[in-house]
C-alpha cells in the first residue's frame, strides 16, 4: 500500500518559492538588460558615437538613394535640434527613470512583507491540532469497523 501523506501547506511554500526564483531570473534578466541600455544612454563617449553613427547612417541612405538632399538636411537638421534642445533633458530622464523603477521595486517588495502577519496566530495553530486529532479519532474509528467487519 502506498503512502499517501499530504502537505499543501508545504505544497503552496514550494510554489511560492518557485515563483519568487523566476521573479528573481527575469529581475535579474531585466536589470541586465537595463544596465546594459541605461550604460549606452549615460556615457558621454557612448553618447557622442550614437549621434555620429545616425549621422553616417543619414549619408549612406543618401548615397544609395533612399532619400533626397533636402531629407538627408532635414534628418541631419532634426538631430542637431534635438540633440541641443531635448538631449540633456532626456538625459536627466533616464537617470530619474532608473530611481522611479528601484523605488517601486523596493516599494513592492517592502508591501507584501508588510501584509504577511509574522507570527501564526494561536487559534491558527488550534485549528490545526484540531483538525488533525479529529483526523486521528476518524481513522480509529474506521479501522475499528473495518476489523469488526472482517475488512
């Protein structure tokens, strides 16, 4: 015969924990990839070359045709205005975006430690004992009636 305890409690601990180590490899994939954007968007030399290079990229679609002079100016125009005129504001944005995403992260985390109660609470713990030793009493009197009837 096989054994067939049972403890969804523990079941529910091992779920739980499960969840919280894909949370942890996606926050960890995420701050990652974070890292790795929010680098690209604060180095100044890192900066410098992202604008150099879309420059380039303006005059080969020029030369292979895929734009007139007066595009390749308006593109290159465009760029220039938005690098003097947006670039340190979008530029103090990250920095802020990054401080809004830590803080709600920790807010959340903080959040649900702040619901779970920690400690069980005495008529929890009754409870238990007492569904377990009605448990205990059922089985004595089954196994009674089983051996009286021949079971």
């Amino acid at each position: 015969m096989a054994l067939s305890y049972r403890n969804t409690y523990l079941e529910k601990v091992g779920e739980l924990m499960k969840y919280c180590m894909e949370l942890a490899k996606t926050v960890d994939e995420a701050m990652d990839d974070i890292k790795r954007v929010s680098k690209d968007l604060r180095d100044p030399e890192r900066v410098a070359e992202i604008f150099r290079m879309d420059s380039e990229y303006i005059v080969h679609v020029f030369m292979a045709g895929g734009m007139t002079e007066e595009e390749a100016e308006d593109c290159l125009k465009k760029l220039k205005v938005y690098a003097l005129s947006q670039l340190q504001e979008h530029y103090n944005l990250v920095i802020q975006l990054l401080k809004d995403t830590e803080k709600k992260v920790s807010e959340a985390i903080e959040k649900t430690i702040e619901e779970i109660q920690f400690e069980l609470p005495e008529s929890t713990k009754d409870e238990i004992k007492y569904s377990i030793e009605r448990a205990r009493e059922d089985i004595e009197i089954i196994a009674k009636e089983m051996q009286g009837s021949g079971v």
